[in-house]
C-alpha cells in the first residue's frame, strides 16, 4: 500500500529519501502544496483548513497506509486536526530539540525554524520538556526556505540573504560557543553545505528525517496488512509526485524526475471551493 509523504513545497523530499531506503517495498506519493508555500506566511486555522481539505482528497482517491507531514510548520499546528479527522496514522515532523539537548557539550544549541514554527507552543513545550538545562536560541528565518528551494532547482542564491538569516545563530557566552544548530525546516538540510562555508565555527547540524522515517517504519510494521488494490480508485505501482500549483516550474519537474518521481496531474475539489471555482 502507498505512503503519502507531504510537504509545504520540495523541502520534503529529505524526508522522502530517507523514508524511500527504509520502506522500499512501498510505493510513495509525494505531495507539495507549491501554490500555498511558504506555509510560515499562513495564518494558522486557516492552513489547518487547508491541508486537512487537501487530505480529504489525497484518502480518498489513493487510500494510503500512513502518511509523513514532512513539514515542521505544519506539523507542530495540525497534526490533532488530521488525526481527529482521518483513520490512518500519521506521522509529523518537529525540531531535534531533544537530541541536541543530550549531545551539546556547550549547553548552548539554537533551533532555526520558519517563525511559525517557532511561535508553536509545541516547540516551546519541547524545550521546556527535553532542554531545560540548556540555553536555547530560537531562530526565525524568513528567507531560508525560499533560498532552499531555488538551490535546489538549480538557481543560485543570494549568500548575503544566507549570511544574514545564519549569523543569529551563533552565540558566544562565557567562553563558550553556540555547538549544535537543529534545522527545524525540512528545506533547511539541502543548504547545510553552504551554511558550513558562512558558519564562523564548525557545528553540529542536526536533520531529523532519518528519525522522522525510522518512526514510520515502526508504525507501518505495527499496522500492516494486505494489500487491497481491487478497491483503491488510484492504485500507486510507482512513485509519484503531485504538485498543487498548476504546473510546477521546469527544474521543480526536472529534479522530481531525477528522484524517479512521476508527476502526476492531481484534483483537489478544496482548492478550487477557496478559489470560488467549484
């Protein structure tokens, strides 16, 4: 059966590679909601109403097994809508507060996020659980996630815009240094190689999707059963891609098929109600 990986745009697809090496027997079904990215910019039951439409429709014609919220902002705000709402079990994503709290030698560690993320009261509820006895830094970065997806189609980014968004991380207090830097961003990990270049000392960067996809393969085992294709309406026999807008960019669609991603063509009647279309 199909595991529905989702994300605000491509920053996902971290994810989706790590989930992909565990859980290869699995057809996947990414899913990038391109034409309501940055999800950072959204109001919050206003994106809950969003997603949890465009998961009515991802249920409803592909029935998968379990499904990864491959995006922190999303994650740490409609995870209760979903699981209320839907049967199958779904598995989110939020920052690695509690490893970098257990692997920091300095006590000083930062979580850069999008501001919603960190706005969350589950972030905060997290720190307060898993990191009392550290300092935390909290990072808001507006640009990152843009910066991540035009690094990852191919375009080249702004390294000031970079250098500006990454500099706060970095605290220095009492003869110590900021060691661990936890990306809560799923488009954070593929800019790490230029972060390293503009960080003024080595860290520690901690990406959670190998921890996101190990989750999911122990709830897959738990919940497993036959596969049933003679009543699934769209039965997945290869990993797809589906992209919300209208038609994603050329090296959006170039990079998704470097993946082994098909695209496919994907009608979400709740988008079309918000736009007075349906």
């Amino acid at each position: 059966m199909s595991i529905v990986v989702f994300d605000s745009g491509i920053g996902g697809l971290s994810v989706l590679r790590e989930a992909r090496m565990l859980m290869h027997d699995h057809p996947f079904v990414y899913v990038g909601d391109d034409a309501g990215f940055p999800y950072g910019d959204w109001q919050g039951q206003l994106l809950t109403q969003r997603v949890v439409g465009l998961f009515e429709t991802l249920i409803q014609d592909f029935e998968p097994q379990l499904a990864i919220v491959a995006c922190n902002t999303a994650s740490t705000l409609i995870m209760p809508a979903l699981r209320k709402q839907f049967d199958i079990p779904f598995v989110g994503i939020v920052p690695a507060i509690k490893p970098a709290a257990e692997r920091t030698a300095s006590g000083l560690i930062t979580v850069l996020a999008t501001p919603g993320t960190i706005k969350r009261r589950y972030t905060h509820e997290l720190i307060n659980k898993f990191a009392g006895h550290c300092s935390v830094n909290l990072v808001g970065a507006t640009q990152l996630a843009r910066l991540a997806e035009q690094h990852m189609q191919g375009d080249r980014i702004n390294l000031n815009t970079l250098r500006e968004e990454l500099l706060p991380c970095f605290i220095e207090h009492e003869g110590k240094r900021t060691d661990i830097i936890t990306l809560g961003c799923t488009h954070f990990p593929f800019l790490v190689n230029e972060m390293r270049k503009i960080a003024p000392w080595p860290v520690d960067w901690l990406d959670p999707a190998e921890a996101v996809a190990r989750q999911a393969q122990n709830i897959l085992n738990q919940c497993a059963h036959p596969t049933t294709p003679a009543v699934r309406k769209l039965y997945v026999r290869q990993d797809i891609a589906i992209m919300t807008s209208d038609a994603p960019s050329v090296p959006t669609a170039r990079l998704l098929d470097g993946l082994g991603l098909q695209l496919h063509q994907q009608h979400f009647p709740s988008l079309a109600k918000s736009m007075g279309t349906a």
